[in-house]
C-alpha cells in the first residue's frame, strides 16, 4: 500500500498569466474532497489526467471527470503507461488536446495535469505544453523541475515532450 502523502500543486507560471500545474491524483492523500477543493482553490479551468482507469479506481476517484465538470472545470482523460510515454492512440488524442489547452493557457488561464505519484506523466505533458509554446525544452525542463524535482522520469517521456510540433 502506498502511504498517503499531502496533495500539493507546483506551479509553473507562464508568460501572460497562465499557469501549468502538476500533481499527484487526487485521493493519494486520504483526502479526495480535500484534494479537489485544492484544485479549485488553484484555479483550475482545466484538468488533465494521464492515469488510467485502474489507477483512479485504485484511488477512488473514478468519478474525478463528473466531479470536476460539477465544479466548472474542464477534465480530460489522457492515459499514458506509468513510466512511459504515449502509444499512438494517445497521440491523436494530444493533437486534439493540445489546442484546448493552449487556448485556456493563452487567456491566462491555469490547466492542471496529474499522474500517479506527480512527476514523470504529469511532467512530460507540462513539459510538452512549454514545448509547444516556443521554450527550448532542457530550459523548459528546468523551469519545472525547480518546481517538481524529479518531473520527467524516462528518455521516452522526454522524447515525445521534447519533440518538436
């Protein structure tokens, strides 16, 4: 069993007022109510989910998607392998994905990616995003792990973040 630890949000600020957030999944705490009024405290207007279904019912929060709809904020569900990087499938969906989330990053808004534990999925998908918007990606990576040491875990999640559009 994996001991609780508290849910936190490091947050990545971006030239014009957005934000990127990373984290753990919500209910890794003990605290999944807690958890998702952390999340709109931040100011979320979007959350992404890299985990699978397995591991948010493991977590209980199968239900993150209705419960944050229910809060006015956007949720997608983009599962990637724990400690790997996307398959194909999932790679159509961030070229769908993408643009929305840029879009709310663009206005200033804040997206809010978690994976398991809050560093490799959730890192690579922050690190992606910072790509994407012109950051050379070694200086992005550092931005980020100044704020989640250990965000990045494997050469392939790098890979796919680093790569160019």
């Amino acid at each position: 069993m994996i001991t609780p630890e508290p849910f936190t949000i490091a947050t990545v600020p971006l030239a014009g007022g957005g934000r990127l957030g990373i984290s753990q999944i919500p209910g890794r705490s003990g605290e999944y109510v807690s958890d998702l009024k952390a999340i709109a405290a931040w100011g979320a207007d979007a959350v992404v989910s890299t985990t699978d279904q397995v591991e948010m019912e493991a977590r209980g929060c199968s239900d993150l998607g209705l419960r944050l709809r229910s809060m006015k904020i956007d949720w997608f569900h983009l599962p990637v392998r724990d400690f790997g990087g996307p398959a194909e499938q999932c790679k159509d969906g961030w070229r769908e994905l993408s643009p929305r989330l840029h879009e709310i990053l663009g206005r200033g808004g804040g997206v809010l990616v978690h994976c398991h534990g809050g560093h490799g999925r959730s890192g690579m998908v922050a690190l992606r995003l910072l790509v994407e918007r012109g950051e050379d990606p070694e200086t992005a990576l550092r931005r980020i792990r100044a704020v989640r040491p250990g965000a990045v875990q494997t050469e392939a999640q790098y890979r796919w973040a680093a790569a160019p559009r």
